[in-house]
DNA sequence: CTCCCGATAT
DNA sequence: ATATCAGGAG
C-alpha cells in the first residue's frame, strides 16, 4: 500500500513535536549487555518496566551469562521473576533462548531480525526492542501496548494487530527515526497519553490529535 | 480467539 | 472489583 503525502506530513508533526518534548527518550528498563535487554524484555510482558527494574537487580547479578540461564534449575528462575507476572512462560522462554544461543550460535546473540524472532518466546516486538536499543539496528518500530494505542488515538493506523500496526508506522516514518520515535512514543504513552486517563489537556499533541477512540471525542 | 499471571492504580 | 502494565504461543 503507498501511503498518501498527507499521511506523511502529518507524521512528520508527531515526529517534530515528540523530538521536541522528548529529545532525549530512551529504553526504561535497565541493562548492560544484549543478553541482559533480552532478558529484561522478555520480563516486560504485560508488566511495568519500574518492577522488571527491581527484580533484573537480583537477577543479573546471580546470571552472568547464557550458560547460567540454561543451566539454572527452573524453579530457581521461577522464584526470581516470580513478581513479574507470567513466570512459567518467561522462564521457559529464558531458556529456551539461552539453550538455543548456545547450540546454534556459540551464547552470542545473533543481529538478525529472522533469527531473533525464531528464537522461543521471542515476537517482532522484543526482536526490534533488542536489535535496536543494544545493536542500533532499525529493523522496525517496536508496537507494543502504548505504540497500539497511540498509533489508534492518533489516527496513524486504523489496524488491530501489532504486526501490521508496525507496517503503517514504518509506511509513514523515515527509518532512521523508528528507534527513538520507538522510545518517545513509549514515553508520552506512559507519561501523558496514557490508557485510561490521558491528559489531554497537557499533551503536546493536542492540536493536531484526532483522539480516535478517547473519551469525550472520537 | 484463549491462556499465561503478579502488582498497582482507579 | 476491574483495568492495565515495553507480549508471545497454541
């Protein structure tokens, strides 16, 4: 689909008016290797970063490397991502990924979107979160719950899910400003355009937000 | 589509 | 009580 001069020019004022009210927006969760964001990622499901943070403290100081992860018992993961919700699952994808790293490329992490996303509990969302954030790789915009809605509220897709919600955002932005628009709009998501009580009144975007879907308009 | 799941704000 | 939080797999 060819996406309409409009189209583009109105991204082009989200695009100007984020950068200026977060010039400088950035990944929330902590970390210091690729391994370390994979795993901090993969916690973020359906959870606050601010808890991912508390619990990646402790973790990354017992896991060092991916040897460590595929090596724990389970039930040792399990207990220290326990308060992250989803623990079951997040463990086995852990290690699962780390099991997998070893056997096909020597506990490195490959930079590659395919491989990223072959991996276990691995989706397109973590895949451009890591390739982006640690390897400064574009390989597209990271939709996740606030970049749905936004995308939604703003009228910069009308799609329902995440992957082709991606589509129309990398349609309509250059792609040398899907990682930090990624960032700024996580950002305003969670800081003002937020799911159940958007300040409207003190966003940045309001003279040119449609609000498809917002109370009190759409 | 459903399921996985704890913590917090409303 | 219920919605929501940097999702992914079956």
């Amino acid at each position: 689909m060819a996406v309409s001069a409009a189209a583009k020019k109105f991204a082009g004022q989200v695009s100007q008016l984020l950068k200026k009210h977060y010039p400088d927006a950035k990944c929330s969760l902590n970390f210091s290797t690729p391994l370390e964001l994979l795993v901090a990622t993969i916690l973020s499901a359906q959870c606050t970063d601010e808890r991912v943070n508390l619990v990646t403290r402790e973790l990354f100081r017992k896991y060092k490397d991916v040897a460590a992860y595929a090596e724990a018992p389970p039930k040792d993961l399990e207990k220290a991502i326990q308060s992250t919700g989803f623990f079951h699952n997040k463990t086995k994808s852990i290690q699962g990924c780390c099991e997998t790293l070893l056997e096909r490329y020597n506990g490195q992490i490959p930079q590659d979107i395919g491989k990223l996303v072959d991996l276990p509990g691995i989706g397109r969302k973590t895949a451009n979160v890591i390739l982006g954030t640690a390897f400064g790789i574009a390989s597209g915009v990271v939709v996740d719950t606030h970049v749905s809605r936004l995308s939604q509220r703003l009228g910069l897709s009308q799609e329902k899910t995440a992957e082709k919600i991606e589509q129309d955002l990398m349609d309509q932005f250059p792609k040398k400003e899907w990682i930090v628009l990624s960032h700024r709009l996580i950002q305003h998501g969670r800081k003002v355009c937020a799911a159940r009580k958007p300040s409207c009144g003190k966003c940045p975007l309001e003279a040119i937000c449609p609000k498809v879907g917002v109370e009190g308009k759409g």
